[in-house]
C-alpha cells in the first residue's frame, strides 16, 4: 500500500511539473509574438466621408482639404485639433472642387496644388494662411496639368512630381515660396509614376511604391533638395534575412520619430499591410497591420509625437474614421 501511494504521488507530482512548464512555455511564447505598433481610433471626422484629399499639418493642428465622396467633389476645408482630438470647418477652399490633388507645409502656411474636377486636369495652386483662415492662389504649377502626384517640403521649398497626365510621369519641379515661381528639378533616375507614396524624414524625402503600365514599381529613393539617391528596392528577394515585398499604389505614407511608415493601399487587392522603414540601416520592418477597415487613397497627419490615418476608400464605400498609430505601444485590437 505505501508503495503504491508513493508511485501515486510521484505521478502527480510529474504531470504538475509538466503543466506548469507548458504553462511557462506557453507564456514565453505569448510573449513573443508581441509586437509593437499600436492603432487607436480617435475622434470621428465632422465632415462628409472621402476619399482622394489633400492633408497637410502645421504646429498641432491638422488639415484635411477637397476630394470625392462618391458622388461629388469636395472644396471645404477641416481642421483637426491633435492635442483636444476634435474637428473645426474652416473657410471653403476657393479654387475649383477636386480630388488627387497634392499639399505640404512650408513657414507654418498650407500648399495645394494639381488635382481631377471630374472633367479636367488642373495645374492651379494655391496657399492657405491658418490664421486668417484665408486662401490666396499662387503661381500656377509649372509642369503639365495632373493627378496622383506626389508633394513635399524640403527646408523652404516645395516639390511636385510624378502623377498622371494622360499617362504616368516622373518630372519634379520646385516651388520657391519668396519668389512664387517654379523650376524644373534635378532630375529623378527613378521610373514613372502615378499614386505613388513619400515620407520625409530631417529633410530628406523618401519615394517609393506606385503604378505605372498596369505593374507596381519596386524602385526606392531618397532625394535631399540636390542629389537622388537609390535605396534597396522595394521587393527585396536577395537577402534571406530581410526578404520582402512592398508593392502596391494608392498607400498612405508618414514619418514619426525618425521612422518612415506605409500602410494601406492597392496591393493587388485593398489591403491593411503596415510596414517601417529605418533610414540608418535602409530596410523596412513588418507591422501590426492596420486596425481600421482595409482601404486605398487615405490621408495622413504628421505631428511631433504623433501620427494618422483618416479617410479612404474601399470601393464605392468612402470611410469617415480617424486613426492614431502608436509606434512604441504593444499592438492591442481591443483599444
């Protein structure tokens, strides 16, 4: 009898043993599979759901301006409060009604340039004061009247290029603010374009993804105002340590915290893919995907210390939504 509650006992203390290690196993492996890079959805647009808009930021305020909801273009102009997270309408935007239009900031004021009114091409451009509220027309763009451009700012100039002007392009030109003029650029040795992405990051300008015949463009480049540089392409099969693949058009593209970001887009399908790209080592990371519903033509807020993507569309279903991403944050569905 002693022997057998001795064995007994021996056999419960061997599978207590073998539960708690899978236990352990089990939460070291949950562990894991943690990922950072967290999306939260903040405040709901006040606005008509859209797509195709123009956004650009100055100091903690976001602006969201023009695009197509479906049914009609759009002129009215938004204003995003980052710090309170809520929404302010602000004066109509002048020019004609469009979408696929470009923006960016310079010395705290607002560009707007380019775009599709249904019927035409358009090449007019105009500059937004956010403390008068008001807008003024400039100097029209230089290059060819277009849509699914790409826009940025390096230092106090402003840059437009690719898109589509009855077919795809890959001239920049500089718009130079004190003197309201513009000039053709260095020249880009990358492919054409239309719907391409760009993110800056210290003044230098990141471009990459798009379409251009029918196929997405794997090419990759950064352009600091004077020199192009080729960075690894975007479909990166040569290395089996960092192989991957990001092509697709139509994505929306931000820089946090010295980071480049893409998410979202036409990848085949519509797509939530997320990934980071780190300037210091020139490769890119996989992320959480995007929380919100999958979606093409997207907008994007950059702030200091934080970032956004609103709009969009999937299909004929336009989005309205308002998401914040959080890079050093766990990844959590539930927030």
């Amino acid at each position: 009898m002693k022997k057998t509650n001795l064995i007994q006992k021996s056999s419960i203390l061997f599978l207590a043993t073998l539960i708690m290690s899978l236990f352990f196993i089990g939460c070291s492996d949950d562990d894991d599979d943690d990922e950072y890079g967290n999306w939260v959805e903040s405040s709901t647009f006040d606005g008509d759901s859209r797509a195709n808009s123009v956004s650009f930021t100055i100091g903690s305020k976001g602006y969201l301006v023009t695009g197509y909801d479906g049914d009609d273009y759009l002129a009215d102009t938004w204003e995003y409060n980052s710090d309170s997270d809520y929404w302010v309408k602000k004066a109509p935007f002048p020019g004609t009604a469009r979408s696929g239009a470009v923006g960016f900031t310079i010395n705290g004021k607002g560009y707007l340039g380019t775009g599709y009114d249904g019927v035409d091409k358009l090449n007019d451009f105009w500059e937004y004061d956010p403390n008068a509220d008001t807008w003024t027309q400039k100097a029209d763009f230089a290059g060819t009247a277009r849509y699914g451009a790409i826009g940025f700012a390096i230092g106090n100039d402003g840059y437009i290029g690719t898109g589509y002007d009855g077919s795809e392009q890959k001239d920049f030109w500089k718009y130079d603010v004190a003197s309201n003029t513009w000039e053709q650029s260095v020249g880009f040795g990358g492919q054409k374009r239309q719907n391409a992405s760009v993110f800056t990051i210290d003044d230098v300008a990141y471009i990459g993804v798009g379409i251009h015949n029918g196929g997405y463009e794997e090419d990759f480049y950064a352009f600091n105002g004077t020199t192009w540089t080729r960075l690894t392409d975007l479909d990166d099969d040569e290395d089996d340590d960092d192989d991957y693949s990001i092509l697709l058009s139509s994505g929306a593209a931000f820089s946090l915290d010295g980071k480049g970001y893409v998410t979202t887009g036409i990848a085949g399908s519509i797509t939530t893919n997320s990934w980071e790209y780190s300037p210091a080592t020139d490769t890119w990371e996989e992320l959480p995907v995007f929380e919100g519903s999958a979606r093409q033509n997207a907008s994007t807020f950059t702030f200091d210390t934080k970032a956004f993507v609103l709009m969009g569309r999937s299909g004929t279903y336009y989005f309205d939504d308002v998401w914040e991403f959080r890079p050093n944050e766990l990844e959590n569905e539930d927030d």
